[in-house]
C-alpha cells in the first residue's frame, strides 16, 4: 500500500507534484498523525474524525473534503480559485490562500 501511494505521487513529475507536496505539508502540520490509503485512484488523508481526498488533474492539484461546508465559504473568499460541487482545483498558476485552505481542512476534520 505505501508503495501505491508512493507510485501515485512520483506519478506527475512536473510542478503539479510540488504543489501536492505543498499541500499535504500543510495537511500534515494541521494533522501529523493523519493515516492515508489508496481510495477511487487518489490517496485518501484520514481519521477517526474525518478525511480529505487528493489527487491530480492536468492544471494542477484536486482537494476532496469529507465535509464539503467548507468549500462554499472559501468559495466565497477566494473566487479567483476553481471549486466544483465538493472540490477545490487548485491551479499550478494560482496564489494558494493558504490561511483559508487550513480553514477547508479544519471544518473536514471537525477542528473547527
């Protein structure tokens, strides 16, 4: 299983890999025991109280919250950012709002 999750990171090579990078650091200063498995092709960050699903798309990085309550509000703040119905698209070119994105994994997690 490690190696799969491994696999599906090293997958792009590009800057969209940095990107993930980024954003699971920031995942993991926010959760450091937060546990993950491979789950519908992309890796699942989780816990007791709650998980986010991330995984690539050709402009950049997908974030899936468990808790998509989160998404309308940072939606609202950040329109310049690509959201979907339950997702976030974060593009390689956007100036990631880091402090709202920790706000999205928050209300996943019922941290808020």
């Amino acid at each position: 299983m490690i190696n799969d999750i491994q696999n599906y990171i090293d997958s792009a090579t590009d800057q969209r890999r940095d990107l993930y990078l980024q954003v699971v650091a920031k995942l993991k200063e926010l959760l450091p025991d937060i546990s993950t498995k491979m789950a519908y092709g992309v890796i699942k960050y989780f816990n007791s109280k709650g998980y986010i699903y991330l995984g690539y798309w050709k402009g950049g990085v997908s974030i899936y919250p468990g808790n998509t309550t989160g998404i309308a509000q940072f939606r609202e703040r950040n329109p310049q950012i690509k959201t979907r119905i339950g997702t976030i698209n974060l593009r390689l070119t956007d100036q990631i709002p880091w402090d709202e994105l920790l706000l999205v994994f928050k209300e996943s997690f019922k941290l808020s």
